[in-house]
C-alpha cells in the first residue's frame, strides 16, 4: 500500500496492520505529522498540532500492543474539532475571545478516547464558538475545502472536514447544533453521525445552543464511526442531558444489511430548494437501498414546515450564552457573528416558547412517521459546498437547512456521500433512526458505502 | 390586539434592539432583519390555540432521585 493510500485507511485495517507487526502507531503517526506539516499550510485544518503528544500516545499504544490488550482504537489517530477541551492544550473555539485558554482538564469525549488508546495528532479549526465564519482579518485562517481550495469545506466542524478529507488523520470529533457535523462531511465527502440527543457527552464542550448542541464522530466511512461511537457513548452525570439508556453494540450487526428494512423518503419541506445534481444523486442512492433489499416508500411529516423555527431557540440560547462578553467585550467577537448572536437577544419570552412548543409537534409527528419505517432519509444539503467569495458576503443569509430538523427532535443522523457535482465536488445524503438506534442507521450506511464507492475517491490533494 | 405582519420590518427590529440594550450597527440591521424574519415566520403562522403546550419542565425518575441523582428526559 502506498504511503498516499495509507494516509486514508480505517479503522479495521489500521488494527489489523498494528496487531500483525506490519506498521506501527509510531511511525504511522510520524508519517501522519508529516502530511499535515505539508499540507495544512494550504488547508489551514490544524489549530494546534501536538506532535510531542502524538508520539508519546503512539509509544503508549505500541506498549500495549505488545502486552496484547489493545482495543479496537489503540493506535488510530485523531484529532479533536477545537471546541473540545484538552487539558493543557489550548482551546480556542476558533475566537479571539478563548485564543489563549489552556484548559486544566479534558472534555469527556477527549478522555474517553484517549482512553481508548487513540494518538491525538492535534486540535482542528472550528468556525468562531462554532457558528461565525472567520472573515479575512480574524485570528484563525478559515480551512479551505480540499476537493477545491476555494470552496469553503462547511462548518462549523470545518478543519474536521477538511482534515479528514485529506488524510490528515483518521477520525475526529465535530460538534453538531444545526447541522455542523453533517454540513463538513456532506461538503468534503465524508462521513459524519450526530447521535442521539444525551447520546453522548457534550461536558467540556463549549456551548452553542444547550437544548440543540450534539457531540458526534467525523470519519471516513459509516464503520469509522461505529467503532469510534462504541467508545463515546455512555452515560455522563457531568452532562446534564446525558441518558442513562444502556449502550448498544454497534458493531455487532454492522453487516446485518438492509433487506426487509423500511425506508422512508421524506419528499415534502427536504427537496425544497435543493439543486438538481443533488436530488439525482440522492435518487440514486435510495435506489442502491432498494437493490440491496430494503423497502423504500415516500412518507410525509406535517409539522416539518415549521423547523425554520429552530433559529428561534438557537439564537436565543447562543445569546443567553455570550450574553455578557457580547455586551462587555463586543470587539473580541467577528464581523456578523457578533450581530448574529445579538438577534437572539431581539426575540422575546412568548416567541421562544412557541419555538419549543412547535418543537414539540416536529417531535411528536416524526416519532410517529419512524412507527412506520425504520430510518428515514434526506438530502443532506441544498447543493455542493459553496465558494468562499459567496459566504463572505456579509449579508449572505441563513440557508435553509435540511439538517435542523433533526437538531430539532435529537434523533440519530449520518451524513455520507452520494456522488460528486459536476464542477467535482462531493454531494451527501442523510439517514435518520429512532432515538437511540444508532445501530441500525450505522448498518443502513455501512450497507450503502459496501455497495458504492463514493466514500474511497480522494480530492486533489499530495504531499 | 392587531395580528402582526408575516414579515419582520426593519423599524420593529430598531424598535427590539433598543429595548434590548443592543447597539446593532446599522449596516447590519437587515441581515438581523433576515434572522428573525426567517425565525419568526412558522411562530408567525402560528394558531397558538391549536398546539399542545410544552412538556413538563421538570420529570422525576423515581429510581434516580430516590439515589440523590438528577436525569433529564432525553
């Protein structure tokens, strides 16, 4: 296998290799820090590369290989979205205002990976308090999307996306509050799982929107994040919206398939807006579901035109937040991001809690939809992943969102590829479960990346 | 009580920031004006009479709580 070719292997076959002697964590570390020292300084993924860390963690993961007690990730890299915690490396939130903070300990997810014997490589770009975008000026240079260097790679978990997409590690961690970790995997070709609400941890995270803010694996494939949420999931009482629902086995039935499942297309609110290019590419995607045997039919959620209503609860939760830093340090804060979260100071008591009330009812109808068919499934985005000369417009607006909705009612989420654009850039679907059914969302999407290649092409990028 | 305009108009979101204490540079009040707008139009839309109001703030799982612990619904 070429070095190019080990730089974008999983999960399983990074295993294997460590634990018959073929490659070891140190050296694939070493060649993964050298990638990054080529590359990044084009894609601008990395915060924070923490090579000394890497190696010390590479040289722990070949001491337990050699004991033979290592785990599924001992040895895998990772890095970390920079919204996540990690004791004495600093964590920026991609803001002037925490560019200096040094946390005196890790986020739960960072340690239960760490645990798990992962090799942090370093911290990764995140759109200001994951949701400004860094105009030109800000402190931290945007990531670049590597299919096309002018193209943002979405956000916020945007060095996540990027990183991932060029082989600059192997798994990371993006935070999800109205689609930031599906927005990157669907605009760089990745994969990309916001679990279930309580699913996992988000203590130590830095907070967006509290009753909206997932946690959730980035990879490349729906298999990379079943191994990786195998370690994440579990209950947290430092997480006050943690669940106490026991943990599946998310790998078990991985390759289970789909035939006798029923899948569901939910046609009305999702397609609107959306490109042309994509619609296509998502038919052929439910279609590739239906050769390999599951039941496809179309379904209609009726509250769902009322999910726009999530910036409702978003803004004036992020606005609760930053309220005070917002109002004594404005200048800390980015053009637009800073009159963003100000709108959420415009709304008034009665219209949150209609928000939340509305909230209800998408919740309600979409469990009710999900007693029909087991997953549901989307378009990820409206269309490929736009230039950065157009979402530096200051006046750009919100796009409507497909992603939302499923903030919105905290079911399990996966974004994966479907095919690419014709100007060569990746296109995504998602695949929606019942509330803590991972399991089967991850088997849908494993089944699906088993019979199509899109997850294994490999955007323009050598070092 | 008038019913209120689908849309949020620029005067009315000048009108919240002022009450609000928030100084929004006038360049931007119409992208303020497009958040809320799009926020605001399915609350707008609404018939407030016809949806079921939100569930109990506060659930008790007895086996948690007889412990001394806290677990909100998920």
């Amino acid at each position: 296998m070429s070095a190019d070719e080990l730089c974008y292997a999983g999960i399983r076959e990074l295993g294997g290799l460590f634990r018959r002697r073929e490659l070891g964590p140190v050296d694939y570390a070493t060649d993964l820090l050298r990638r990054i020292e080529t590359l990044d300084k084009t894609l601008n993924a990395y915060v924070t590369v923490t090579a000394e860390r890497a190696l010390a963690d590479a040289r722990a993961a070949e001491t337990a290989l050699a004991r033979g007690d290592a785990g599924p990730l001992t040895g895998i890299p990772i890095a970390y979205k920079d919204l996540y915690a990690t004791r004495g490396i600093r964590t920026t939130a991609g803001s002037a205002l925490l560019a200096d903070w040094v946390p005196d300990a890790d986020c739960t997810c960072v340690a239960r990976l760490q645990r798990a014997g992962m090799v942090m490589l370093g911290k990764l770009i995140t759109h200001e308090f994951a949701f400004g975008i860094q105009f030109p000026g800000h402190r931290f240079p945007p990531a670049r999307n590597p299919w096309n260097l002018d193209h943002i790679p979405g956000g916020s978990s945007s060095g996540s996306g990027a990183a991932l997409a060029a082989g600059l590690t192997v798994g990371s961690l993006g935070s999800d509050t109205g689609g930031s970790i599906r927005g990157p995997a669907a605009f760089c070709g990745i994969a990309g799982l916001k679990p279930t609400y309580g699913r996992v941890s988000r203590a130590g995270v830095v907070t967006l929107s509290w009753t909206l803010d997932h946690t959730g694996p980035m990879a490349r494939s729906a298999e990379d994040c079943a191994f990786m949420l195998q370690a994440l999931a579990g209950h947290d009482p430092a997480d006050p919206a943690s669940a106490r629902q026991p943990v599946a086995d998310y790998l078990a039935n991985l390759e289970g398939g789909v035939k006798g499942l029923r899948v569901g297309v939910v046609r009305d609110y999702f397609f609107e807006q959306v490109e042309p290019e994509t619609v296509a590419a998502f038919e052929r995607a439910v279609g590739e579901l239906g050769r390999l045997g599951a039941t496809v039919r179309d379904v209609t959620i009726p509250s769902m035109h009322a999910a726009p209503s999530f910036m409702v609860i978003l803004l004036a939760e992020a606005f609760a937040y930053h309220e005070r830093d917002l109002r004594e340090r404005p200048e800390l804060y980015g053009p637009v991001l800073r009159e963003k979260l100000m709108a959420g100071g415009l709304f008034r008591a009665d219209e949150y809690v209609q928000a939340q009330r509305l909230r209800s009812q998408i919740r309600e109808d979409t469990a009710r939809t999900l007693q029909a068919v087991d997953v549901l499934v989307t378009p990820t985005a409206l269309g490929p992943a736009p230039p950065f000369r157009v979402v530096l417009d200051p006046d750009f607006p919100f796009a409507k969102s497909n992603m939302g909705p499923f903030n919105v009612t905290g079911l399990p989420t996966l974004a994966l590829p479907t095919g690419f654009s014709t100007t060569g850039l990746p296109l995504s679907f998602q695949i929606s479960g019942r509330p803590f059914d991972e399991a089967t969302v991850l088997r849908v999407g494993h089944a699906y990346q088993r019979a199509t290649d899109w997850h294994r092409r490999r955007p323009p990028v050598r070092a | 009580m008038p019913e209120l305009p689908p849309d949020v108009t620029l005067d009315e979101v000048k009108e919240r920031a002022r009450l609000a204490g928030l100084p929004i540079p006038l360049e931007r009040l119409s992208l303020v004006r497009g958040f809320l707008s799009n926020a605001l139009k399915p609350i707008r839309a609404l018939d407030s009479r016809a949806v079921r109001t939100v569930e109990p703030a506060v659930i008790f799982h007895a086996e948690v709580d007889a412990k001394g612990g806290a677990e909100s619904g998920s």
